[in-house]
C-alpha cells in the first residue's frame, strides 16, 4: 500500500536556483528546488534529456512528477524538450508544475501565446514596467475555487517578480488562477481534475521566496502520491 511515507521521484528539467547577496527570503530550507521537494516530501531527480526519443520514454517511466523550471535569461533552456515535457505528462497523468519559461511552456503547447515584452506591449501593466531585479516583489490575487488557492488560500498575496514576458492568450483547457493587481497573468492551471498542472511566474524555490512556497510543491508531490494510488488500483485521479 503507498503512503504518505512514498517520497515521489520527481525530474527537475531547467536551472537551479541560487543564493545572492541581496537575498532576502524565508531561509527555512536551503534555496533551490531540489531541497524545496526533499522538504516536500519528495525524491528530486535531474533530468537531462537525449535525443533519442525512446530514450525519452523511459526516462518518464521512471518519474513519478515533473518540475519545468528556467529564468527568462536561462539560455541553456531547450524549448523542445520541455514541449515534448508537456505534451507527454497530458497524455500519461503526469503531475507538472512549470515555473517562469516552465509555465511559459504549459501555455504555448496548449495554443496560448506571449507578451514578449510586457512593459511596451502592455504599457497599463503598472507593476511590471520598471526594469526588474533580483528579489523584486509584487502582490497577486489568487482566484477562489482554484488548486492555487488550496496552497495558498484566496486573495492577495506577494511573491516575488523577475520576469518580462507574460501570458497573453489563455492556453485551450487552462484557466487563470493568479492575476498581478494589474491584470497580469501570475499563474494558470489545468481544468482537467485529473491532472494536476499548474504553472507559476514567480520562483517559489529562490532566495527571495515566502514560506507560503513551499505548498506548491507539497501540492505537487501530492498529486503525485495520489496518482500513484490510482496507478494500483484506487479510486483516485482516473483519467476519464
């Protein structure tokens, strides 16, 4: 029987963050995303990708969950890897969670499109026409009814903001689940109830991040254990 002590393996595809000298987060955990799912409950797992596609294949076989995550600036990001990413955990029930190009990713694979430049393409965007820097931080509203608003609870919360392209159309089956009090896109989401898929801009794993963060992983290594119970026989998270 799977319980709560299954530490899901998860595979990190993207960058790690790291520590600055003007950081100014929780420092409850060490910074990066492999300690934020370890402190999750999670087995983190760097996943490289080949170019063979079976190769591919077997690589998912082996993961419980997947974590999308790069900068803006990441220029080692691989955008068709982290596609191909996306399009298998839909097909498989994979639990994935996209942060900054990551949920950039989620939505253009699923017919959504980019501001490429939110100051000069949406020049009422108040909050985000400065030019960013690290530890930079805004305030979010997370919309009712929503997995975010599971993790972190509805209404108006601060992440932090480093970021300058956006989503602009809505990808098909998402919808929005966190807005900047201007009306940015913060966070979108799966309307699927049997796939956990969720995106977010901020960097919950970062120097700069809140304590709040770490539910998003909670909720990620979570839908991997109940998929896990589903995938032997529970009534859970069956694709319909």
């Amino acid at each position: 029987m799977i319980t709560s002590a299954f530490a899901p393996r998860i595979g990190i595809f993207g960058s790690e963050e790291t520590a600055i000298s003007t950081s100014r987060g929780c420092y409850l955990w060490p910074v990066g995303y492999g300690a934020a799912l370890s402190e999750a409950g999670a087995t983190p797992v760097s996943l490289a990708l080949c170019r063979q596609r079976s190769v591919h294949e077997e690589i998912l076989e082996d993961l419980d969950g997947i974590l999308l995550v790069a900068r803006e600036t990441d220029e080692a990001w691989q955008p068709a890897d982290a596609d191909w990413l996306c399009r298998a955990a839909r097909e498989r029930r994979v639990p994935i969670l996209g942060v900054d190009q990551g949920l950039q990713a989620l939505n253009v694979v699923y017919g959504g499109s980019l501001y490429a430049d939110v100051s000069r393409e949406l020049p009422q965007a108040l909050q985000h026409q400065h030019a960013y820097e690290p530890g930079d931080r805004h305030a979010i509203n997370i919309e009712p009814n929503t997995r975010l608003a599971s993790f972190y609870g509805e209404g108006e919360i601060v992440v932090n903001s480093e970021h300058r392209a956006a989503v602009c159309r809505l990808a098909r089956g998402f919808r929005v689940s966190a807005r900047a009090l201007d009306g940015v896109i913060e966070a979108i989401e799966a309307e699927e109830e049997h796939w956990f898929a969720l995106g977010v801009q901020w960097h919950p794993a970062s120097a700069s991040a809140s304590g709040l963060d770490i539910q998003l992983f909670r909720g990620l290594v979570d839908a991997c254990r109940e998929r896990r119970l589903g995938s032997v026989g529970k009534p859970c998270l069956q694709a319909a």
